[in-house]
C-alpha cells in the first residue's frame, strides 16, 4: 500500500489530495483538502502575484504539510497550474515555498494540464466520445475526447477570477460589462476550429465554478446534506443551466451568497466562471451536462500508475 499526496496550487484555491494506492485496485480517496486563496488575485497585466494572495497560499501550505506528515505519505507530488504558470515572479514564489516548506512544485504547462485532466475523467467515466470542460481561475481547459483518446486539447488564459475581474463581475452585473466578457470569452472559442467537431457530443465539466452549479441544483429539493446524490455523475439539461445562470445574473453579491450550495467565497467569480459553460452549450447545441468531481489530482495519480509522459 502507497499513500500518494497531491496538492493542486490552483489560481483560485490550494487543494490537497491524499490517496492509497494498491496494485491491481482503483485508487481510495483519503483526504480531500481545500484553502481558498485566490493566488491569481490582483495579477494585473504585468502578471505579478501578490503579497497578500501569497501570504494566504503560504498558510494553507503549512497546514498541508502538516497534513501530509500526519498520515505518513510515501510521495508527495506538487502541480502549480495557470496563476504560477503566467506569473513573472514564478521562480522567487517557488524558491519561497521551498525554503520554507520543502515542497517541490512542478508548474504544467496548459496542455499538460488539460490532458492530466483527460486522465482524471476517463478513468472514472466509461466514455468513448464527449467534450471536457475545466474552468479554473485564470485558465480554462477543453479537450476533445474520440475513442477515450485526447484527440485534441488547449488551455486559453482566462478563468472565473481573471474574467470577474477584468469585466467588474463582481456584484450587480451591468448588461455592458456582461456583453463584453461574453463577446472577449467567444471570440476565443470560435478561434478553435476543431470545436466544431463536438457538436452534440455528451459534456463533462469540472473546476469549482461548474461543480457550484450542480451544488446548487442539488440543494434546490430540500434535501438533507448527507442524502444528497453525489457531484461525480451528476447531469442537468442545457436550458436548467441556463435557467440558473439567469438568476444568477439577476443578484447582487450578497444574494449569490446566500444561496444553498454556492459557497460563499465564490458569490463574486461564479458569473466570470460560468461564462465558458454558457457559450459551449449554446454555440456547440449541447443538451445535457455530467459532472465530474475527479480532474487534475486524480489524473497525477493516474499518470503516475501508468507511468505515462506528460506532453511537451
């Protein structure tokens, strides 16, 4: 038995992953971990973390370390994704965390990302075709799956911190600065020819502002909390999505905070990050959505299983 620590330095939060791994069996989630920090905060176009968003990461670092000691893990495997990746104070950052924490981090390139994503849905979903979707902080990941093989995958440099806040979608949303965030989000996805080729294909979409909308829909029955269907597999139609993202739309901050399922340090990047999902269903005539609770973390773990090479 092999316990196996991953920890996801995100644009938007720090996760931790702890899993056993037998040989022969699937790996067994241990621990499942998460630190808002909002590293991606305040980036700018000069693309500078700053000291206050490092300060919160660093903290939520230490109490994963001391995680990880506690449940003795055999290897620990850091991945920093788009906030580290386009950061150009990347290198000061890192040498940082390594002083004072020993952690390694290996910072993926945007397509590594998307196929460690690839990895993380294939192997806990049994499909042979569909579309997948990860809207992160500061990137978003699609990847065109044909015969459960990445056929094509790209990562574009937006997500649901950078769009909110390079829009002002924080609070009351004016129908201006939606126009535009939508208008800058399409023409990057219309550049992408072979997106074409998902047209009607079954989507699969993970990262924390799509998860939020099947924790909401989830809660939307009254349901006790530990009756409630799990995220992993759980589907909704294209016009419920919609539906939801229009009343969304119509709160201020303070009202998407109050609402069962979005958590409350998300109610400011849930539009900026239902932007993405929004435009695929629409332009692609998607009807249905599956969520996916596995992604990046479980696709390391994969990856290491397998012994496979991430693309360079």
């Amino acid at each position: 038995m092999t316990k196996i620590a991953v920890i996801d330095l995100g644009s938007n939060s720090v996760r931790l992953q702890i899993s056993v791994v037998d040989p022969g069996q699937a790996p067994q989630i241990l621990v499942r971990e998460k630190e808002y920090v909002r590293l991606s905060e305040n980036m700018g176009t000069a693309k500078i973390l700053q000291p206050e968003p490092i300060r919160r990461t660093m903290v939520a670092l230490e109490k994963f370390q001391h995680l990880i000691a506690t449940h003795n893990c055999d290897q620990v495997i850091g991945i920093a994704t788009a906030a580290v990746r386009q950061a150009q104070n990347q290198q000061e950052f890192l040498h940082q965390v390594k002083q004072a924490y020993g952690l390694d981090f290996q910072v993926v390139t945007g397509e590594q990302e998307a196929f460690l994503d690839y990895l993380g849905v294939t192997r806990t979903f049994a499909r042979q075709d569909c579309l997948i979707l990860d809207t992160g902080g500061a990137s978003t990941e699609i990847i065109l799956v044909h015969d459960r093989q990445a056929q094509r995958l790209i990562s574009l440099p937006f997500g649901s911190v950078n769009l909110t806040q390079r829009f002002q979608l924080e609070d009351v949303i004016s129908a201006a600065n939606l126009f535009e965030a939508l208008t800058f989000a399409e023409m990057q996805l219309t550049g992408i020819k072979w997106l074409r080729k998902a047209h009607n294909l079954p989507l699969i979409v993970l990262g924390g502002s799509n998860r939020s909308i099947a924790k909401i829909d989830r809660r939307k029955h009254n349901t006790p909390k530990d009756l409630l269907p799990p995220v992993h597999g759980y589907q909704m139609s294209a016009q419920a999505i919609f539906a939801l993202t229009s009343k969304l739309l119509a709160m201020d901050k303070k009202e998407r905070a109050n609402i069962p399922g979005l958590a409350k340090n998300r109610a400011d990047i849930i539009i900026g990050g239902l932007i993405p999902i929004n435009l695929l269903l629409r332009t692609l005539h998607i009807t249905e959505v599956t969520f996916s609770n596995a992604g990046l973390r479980e696709g390391v773990v994969f990856a290491h299983l397998e012994n496979l090479t991430l693309p360079q």
